[in-house]
C-alpha cells in the first residue's frame, strides 16, 4: 500500500514539474502532496487528489497574491 502512494505522489511530483514556469504557482507542490495522501485514504485516487491540490493551491496563492497587490496599490 505504501508502495503505491509513493509512486503515486512521484507520478504527480513529475506531472507538476512537467508544467510550464507560470503555472507552477508557490504552493502547488505542497498542494499535490497533501491532495494525493487525501485522495489516496478517500478510495486509493492519490493521483486524481494530487492533481485537485495542486490546482487548488494554484488558485488559493494567485488569489492571495492578486490581494496583495491590490492592497499595496492603494496605499
């Protein structure tokens, strides 16, 4: 069992760095690990939740940042 989440995060480990450099957002890969052990204990899909982490960390730190920005632009 450990021996297939392993493989599994190193299959979405590859995917994300497979991405190209703006879409690797800050968090994405924190995202993956925590989606793909969810995924894995929600019904052995580790793959399919590393994936949704990674796009969910994706949108939560672009969001943030876009925030960021505008706070900064105001003062």
């Amino acid at each position: 069992m450990k021996i297939k989440l392993v493989a599994s995060l190193a299959c979405a480990s590859a995917l994300v760095c497979a991405l190209p450099a703006e879409v690797e957002a800050k968090g994405c890969v924190r995202g993956a690990v925590v989606g793909g052990v969810a995924g894995h204990y929600a019904g052995h899909h580790a793959v399919a939740g590393a994936i949704g982490g990674c796009v969910v960390a994706h949108h939560y730190y672009k969001k943030k940042a876009a925030e960021q920005r505008a706070r900064q632009q105001h003062h």
